[in-house]
C-alpha cells in the first residue's frame, strides 16, 4: 500500500514536530495487533455500507461469502459485526434524514496536495448534501476516546473531499463524525468552510512545506504518542530530564510545582515503557545494550504435560470430579464479546448496571466532569477513606 509522507492520521505529530515525518522515514514499519483488528473492522463497515448504499442489488451469497472471508481472520470476534452495525446505523441516520437521497462515497482516497506536497487520505464514508459535507470516520480503538473538534485527520479529510467536489457542489458547511463503539463515544465537530481553507492556508501550509523538507524543531508533546521514534528521540528524552522550573526556588514544593511533577512524571512511566520495549527487542536482535539483559521472567505457575491423563489418574485415586473443577461465570464484558453486542443488548441489556469508578486523578484536559464541580462531600469522604486521611 503507497503511503503518504505527510499522512493524515499522523497530522497533529507533524504540525506540531516538522522534523518527526523525515526521521519517521528512516524507522522501521511496524503493525499492531490493534491496526489490524481496525483494519478488519472497517473492512466489515465497508462492506455493510457498500451493499446498502453502493451495490444495493449485491446478492445475499455475495454478501455472506465476502463476511465468511473477513470471519476467518484470526482476529476475528462477533462483537467487531455488532460494532461495525452502530456505524453503519450512524451513517444511515445521517442519509436518511434528507428530503433528496443523498451524494455518498465509502472508502474515498481524497488528495489534499494543493497544501500539503504528495499527500492523499482515506475517508471512511463522505456525504454531501445540499450545502452540507460530512466525513463520518470510524475509530475502532478503545484505548482513548477520539473526539472530532479539531481533530487534524478529519480534517484533512475534509479539505480533501471539498477540494474533489466543490466544483459540484455548493459547499459550505463541514460536519465531522467520529463513531468510536467500543468507547460509546460519538463525536461531532462543524466548521464552516472558510474557516477550514484559513487554517489549511494559515497551519497546514506552512508546517507541511517545513515537514516535507525536513526543517524546523522537535517538539515534543502529547503527538508523540503515535510517532515512531517515541522511545529513541533525543528531544522527548531531554524534555523528561530538564528540571529548569524546580531549580532555584524555595525548599518546598509548591501545588503547581506537584501538579506540574506529577503531569510530567506520568509521561514519563509512559515512555520508560516503551523504552523497555525498544531495548528488549535491540537485545532479541542480538545488540549489546550495556548493563541490560534477557531473562526468563518469573515462572506463571505450574501445568499439567497431559490435562487429560493426569484428570483420569486422579478419578481412578476416587477424586471426585467436581473437585477438580471450577464453574465460573464469565464476566458481562466477556459474554458480550462472546454472543455479540446487539443480541447481549436486546436480551439482558437492561438487567446490566455500570460499578462506578473510585474517585481518581485526572489531568484538566480529561473529558469527564471534575467530580469537586458535583459538590459531593460523600466522594470525597471516599477519597479521605481509601488515603487513609
Ligand atoms: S518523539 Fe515527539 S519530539 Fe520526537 S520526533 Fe516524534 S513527535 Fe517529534
């Protein structure tokens, strides 16, 4: 598959770091198991979408052999089909709710190269109708909710798509979608289309024109998350042992100083992870990493060489068996995955009640509401509690 240099997914990281898309160019490609599962994912919602607003005469056989091909993926589970339904149900709400059937592409390759040099992008599904494009993306993660205001890939999706069909259609306006399933989280995001040409002008232009030629400053922050050099970049380790704002002021700590310690100090457990990862495997490849080596890791308990055998010499010693095993109910999360989350829904959805989180810490930017805004003095008699205050 060709890929674009400056690719839409990696937007926010080459905005905000021009430099990280050369030296991106120099590492290894690597896939995760969760790319692949979202790529199986949206290869379903394709389908779906395809034979419900493309290829509406698609026969049944056709259908079910194309999903009887994606179910052999290894990857495969039934709640990737009840998933890919709450999208596809998302994009039918949009396309219905039109007097006029509306203009709608799946799976477009769209260029923006006028402001970003040999770019191009996938949107998952484009509508237009009358004034109004949409670009409805489905995030199959669910790590960390995906939110669509100002979300960079979407767009530059969106730039790409009024630039393919602004010649025939009187747009103006801008709504982006983010369907994330398993996070429940739907997320909107309009902008008028002059506002989307000024930042394409004012933010992308410049910062692609730097990027694609390698120039400009490492920058490290929140993009770097999903950049290929996060563990090895000189720039991000340097931000983490850079202890400027604690130097020359009084002996304690002020409850910036902690807020701010403990902000950085989470990055940085994040990026010792990775820096594990990064290290264990340049010793896997035969490197010398001076002071570091692989061992076996503590044993994960002990098992039988033969169940079965082992099973039937303790029933001929007379134990029962009903003392060797155990009948354990799974957990509602794990029967929903086994019997698919629409069925789980309409059968025993409403006997399912969510155990409420213990109060925890979170940074400003978290999109949940800051509990101290409830005033509830019984949470935070909770928190007192489990500190032992
Ligand atoms: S890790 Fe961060 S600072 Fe380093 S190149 Fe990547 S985006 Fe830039």
């Amino acid at each position: 598959m060709s890929h674009a240099i400056l690719s839409a997914s990696g937007a926010s990281r080459w905005i905000n770091c021009n430099p990280s898309a050369r030296l991106e160019e120099t590492m290894e490609n690597t896939t995760s198991g969760y790319a692949e599962e979202g790529t199986l994912a949206h290869a379903l919602a394709e389908l779906k979408l395809r034979k419900y607003f493309i290829e509406t005469g698609m026969a049944k056989r056709t259908y079910t052999s194309e999903l009887n091909k994606l179910k052999k993926h290894r990857l495969w589970q039934n709640e990737i089909d009840s998933y890919t339904d709450e999208y596809v149900d998302h994009v039918r709400a949009i396309a219905m709710s039109f007097d006029v059937a509306p203009f709608i592409e799946i799976e477009k390759k769209v260029s923006f190269e006028e402001y970003v040099p040999e770019a191009f992008g996938t949107a998952d599904t484009i509508i237009i109708s009358g004034d109004r494009l949409y670009i409805i993306d489905l995030k199959y993660g669910k790590g960390v909710p995906v939110y669509a205001e100002n979300n960079s890939q979407l767009m530059l999706y969106a730039l790409g798509a009024y630039l393919e069909y602004s010649l025939f259609y009187g747009i103006e306006n801008i709504e982006m979608h983010i369907v994330q399933p398993r996070l429940e989280n739907i997320s909107m995001f309009s902008i008028k289309v002059n506002d989307l040409l000024e930042w394409a002008e004012t933010v992308i232009k410049p910062n692609a024109q730097r990027a694609f030629a390698g120039e400009g400053e490492f920058n490290p922050g929140e993009h770097c998350k999903f950049c290929k050099a996060k563990a090895s970049c000189r720039a991000r380790a340097a931000n983490y042992f850079t202890l400027e704002a604690l130097k020359e002021k009084g002996p304690l700590l002020t409850n910036e100083e902690k807020a701010e310690a403990l902000q950085r100090g989470a990055e940085l457990d994040k990026w010792l992870g990775e820096l594990k990862v990064e290290i264990f495997s340049a010793i896997e490849k035969g490197e010398e990493v001076k002071g570091w080596k692989i061992v076996q890791g503590r044993s994960a308990g002990r098992k039988f060489t033969d169940t079965d055998a082992a099973v039937g010499k303790l029933k001929e010693h007379g134990i029962a068996e009903e003392l060797l095993y155990e009948r354990k109910m799974l957990t509602v999360p794990q029967m929903e995955t086994v019997i698919g989350k629409k069925d789980f829904k309409e059968w025993v959805g409403d006997m399912v009640e969510t155990i409420p989180g213990k109060p925890t810490l979170a940074p400003e930017s978290d999109k949940r509401e800051a509990i101290s805004k409830r005033k509830s003095k019984d949470v935070f008699s909770v928190i007192s509690n489990e500190n032992n205050i």
